[in-house]
C-alpha cells in the first residue's frame, strides 16, 4: 500500500509538473489529490495506531472521547491529527521522542494539517487551486517514509 | 454537469458520469451546482466515481469531455467506435462566469453529437 501509494503520488506529481496539454486540468489534479488523500489517511491510521501503542495508550479509554466518539477503523484523516494531539498531551514526552524522522510534533501536525485542510476544502465542494494541491501531495510524498511501519 | 444535460436530452439512456482518476465520493463544486441550479438541475447530491468502477462493455457510448480523456480510452483498450470526444475545457478554478459558459458549451456539444448519432433528443 505504501509504495503503490508513493508511485502513484511521485507519477502523478511528474505529469502535473509536466505541464502542456498532455497534463490533467485542474478537476483532474483534484481528484488525483483525493485519491491520493484516501491511501495517505489510511496510512496516517496506521501510525496512530503504532504511536498509541509505543505510548502504551488505550484509543477507547484514552483517545475517543477526543475523536468525537468515532471509531478507530473510521478515523479521518482530521481524527488522527486529534488522536496524535490527544496522545501527545497525554504523554508528551513519550509523542515527542517518537516523532517520525526527528520533527517536532508542532511540525507534523501542521503539515498533516495543511493536507487535511486541502481535503476538507475539496469534500465541501470548494475549489482548491492546483499549486496548494500539488504542493500538499508533495507533503503527502515526503511524510509517508516518516509515517509508514 | 454533463451528466445531467445528456440525462435531459437523452431520457431513455442510463448515463452515468466518471473521471479517470476520481477517486469515489467528491461532490460536485459549489459553482457547479450553482450553474445547474440556475438551469434547473439538482446535481448537489452526485459523488465523483472513478472509471474503473464501471463497466464499461455495457456502455454503448463513452463520451470524453476532452482529448486527453479520449486518448486515455483508446490506450485502455475501448473500441474507438464507442467513444465520442468533445473538446471542453475545464472551468475548476476560473469562476462562476466561466462555469456559465463551460455549461453552454457542453449543452451545445452534447446536442450536436446526439443530433449526429441519434438523430436528435429522445426526451419522453
């Protein structure tokens, strides 16, 4: 899952760069952004899962009152950021030991928070313009090694 | 939106729209459904579907909004024969005048292709 995703989001941000007629028109890059979004959240699921458990954190004692109620194999991608919030004000020390490749915890959410921000805009019917697009799925690029088992 | 221009011109037909690399559950965008609003079409409930959901042998005809799209169909495999292109371009992020028009503009190309291969409209 991990690397068909990383291919898909290395090609996929090839052909937008590309650029000429042969490149996807802006609808296009929208829905290759949600595609992407919905493997990266599943990836992020993941990680929540592991860092609850180096922390040694209960998701249905310790963490779903923060995520709305919501079920852990139903977490979107904005329940993980409070699930990773909820872990770290619990037991920071421990969160930020743990951070992916070294980056502050302030740091990681903010950029799975921009992605978030992206997808949330696209699911109300907004328009999102194609350079944030390509630019959160070159966030999306450089987070998953940091985030992926 | 050409989804429900072709479901108007073509009654008879079950017309389904797909992206080729949408993935399920978009809505459509809030200017598009303002657009159709103002034509008289209610699209604020459709969800974006990815072509690989579909069948296509049972389409009698695939419709490509653009060239590209239509490149893509044939690399895929589908018989040329069953696919139409239009050439629209594409109003995400231009504003709601330009959705005005990019709807014009597939009503227009829409009515001449089942003008073309039809005859003309098959309205109830």
């Amino acid at each position: 899952m991990k690397d068909d995703l990383r291919s898909y989001l290395l090609d996929a941000i090839r052909r937008v760069e590309a650029g000429g007629v042969k490149s996807p028109s802006g609808s296009h890059i929208a829905g290759i952004f949600n595609k992407a979004a919905k493997g990266f959240e599943k990836e992020v699921r993941s990680y929540v899962s592991r860092l609850l458990q180096i922390c040694g954190l209960d998701f249905e004692r310790d963490v779903r009152a923060a995520v709305k109620g919501q079920r852990f194999a139903k977490l979107t991608l904005g329940n993980c950021l409070a699930a990773i919030k909820q872990a770290s004000a619990l037991k920071q020390t421990l969160v930020t030991a743990s951070m992916p490749g070294g980056w502050k915890v302030d740091a990681f959410l903010e950029s799975l928070r921009k992605v978030n921000d992206a997808w949330v805009q696209l699911k109300h019917g907004d328009e999102v313009g194609p350079p944030v697009l390509l630019s959160q799925m070159k966030s999306m690029l450089k987070l998953l090694p940091l985030i992926s088992s | 939106m050409a989804e429900a221009l072709l479901t108007q011109l073509m009654d008879a037909a079950e017309v389904q729209s797909a992206g080729i690399e949408a993935a399920h559950g978009l809505p459509p965008t809030k200017h598009a459904v303002s657009v159709m609003n103002e034509l008289g079409f209610d699209i604020g409930a459709h969800r974006s579907r990815d072509i690989g959901s579909l069948d296509l042998a049972k389409f009698d005809l695939i419709v490509a909004m653009a060239p590209l799209i239509a490149q893509w169909l044939r690399e895929a495999g589908v018989d040329p024969g069953r696919i139409a292109q239009l050439d629209v371009s594409d109003p995400y992020c231009s504003g709601l005048d330009v959705y005005r028009a990019t709807a014009k503009e597939i009503d227009r190309q829409l009515r001449s292709l089942v003008e073309k291969r039809y005859g003309g409209p098959d309205r109830k």
